[in-house]
C-alpha cells in the first residue's frame, strides 16, 4: 500500500492541535541513518487507510515531497471517544534488516471441521495475532490457520501452523508451543426425568405421615 503524507514545519502542543482542527494528523517517522522526520496527513484519508488490515501489516510506501521510502505502522494514538486520530508513529525499513512484528491470523474450514460439522463445538480463537520476525520481502499480511482437521476438544498448537518462508515466530518465556484455537463442546444440560421429578413431587415430606 502506499500513502502520502506532507513535511510538518512546526511542532508543539499548540501547532498539532491547529493541524487536527484543519483536517491534518500530525505524525513521526524514525528509524533508520536518517534523522526522524515530522509529518501531516490528511485526517479522512488516514482513517479510511486504518480500516485496512493490510496498513497495519504490511510494509508501506511514504511518498513525501516528491520521494518515496519504505516503512512500518508502529502506533496510533485515538482520541478517547470522537472518530479523530491524534497521533501516528511510522518506522522506516532497511531492506537488509529483519523486522519484528505482528500479524493478524486468519482462520479457514472452521465450519467444514468435525468439531463444527459434527459436534456442534466452539471455536475458540486463543490468538488473534502473531509475532513474527523476517526480512521485509518476507513479510507476510497475514498467517493462515487451516482448521479442517479440528476435533472436538482439540486443539492447534504454534508449531502446528505453517509459516511462510523466511518467516518465524517469535515467542516470549518459556511458552514456546502455545495453544492458537481449541475446540470447545457444546454445553449439555441434564434434566431429571418428567416421571421421577412428579413422584418426588408426590411423596409425602419425612416425618409428616398421617396420623392415626
């Protein structure tokens, strides 16, 4: 994807908050040899690309005054309850660097498994999300869970998924395998039967038999 944003001269409280009532995001990119560099983007067009699965993970192309570079969408700051974008952070790619970063998994056949089809099971997405690390030509928009072999109590575990090439996950702790769905089995509610509940209704409470 690609975007354009514009050279920010001024900076400071006051200057970002006259940007944000004329239509503009401020912004910031770093990284790289290169001295970070304050940015404006048109609001609406930042918002509309923030809908977009592929700008929060995928490597980007900046056009700024007439020249392009390559970098990452690494934070967005939201105004607390209005639709406004307050703030965005981009960093720049080295093309001979490995990234971090995480992307979103998407999830196939969850209704054609037998834990779906046949048991009636919950799919339960433990992680939405993945840590990866790999060259920026690597970089994948998103890590595909296949789910068609998902039993009813099942589970898929990280090392269970096939990464693309050149890509890794990168894992925290000791955790190193951790669970990504699992199956859950419907709840079953067991009712007394309707001819024992009537005659435990029936019988008299103990200790209270009739006298003679």
């Amino acid at each position: 994807m690609n975007f354009v944003a514009f050279e920010r001269a001024k900076q400071g409280t006051g200057a970002s908050r006259r940007l944000r009532n004329s239509g503009r995001t401020p912004g910031i990119v770093y990284g790289g040899t290169a001295e970070p560099q304050a940015i404006e983007l048109d609001h609406n067009a930042l918002w509309h690309a923030l809908k977009k699965e592929a700008f929060h993970a995928s490597v980007l192309e900046m056009e700024v005054a007439g020249t392009t570079s390559k970098v990452l969408l690494r934070d967005v700051q939201y105004h607390p309850f209005k639709q406004l974008v307050l703030h965005v952070d981009f960093q720049r790619v080295d093309a001979k660097t490995r990234l971090h970063m995480k992307v979103p998994l998407h999830f196939t056949n969850a209704e054609e498994s037998p834990a779906v089809k046949e048991d009636k099971c919950t799919v339960n997405h433990v992680m939405t999300e993945l840590d990866v690390s790999c060259m920026p030509s690597d970089l994948p928009e998103f890590v595909t869970v296949d789910l068609l072999g998902l039993k009813k109590g099942g589970s898929l575990h990280l090392k269970d998924l096939k990464l693309p090439k050149g890509v890794s996950a990168v894992t925290k702790g000791s955790a190193n395998n951790p669970a990504v769905v699992t199956a859950i089995p419907p709840l079953v509610i067991v009712e007394a039967p309707a001819a024992d509940a009537a005659a435990a209704d029936a019988a008299p409470a103990k200790g209270k038999g009739k006298k003679k």
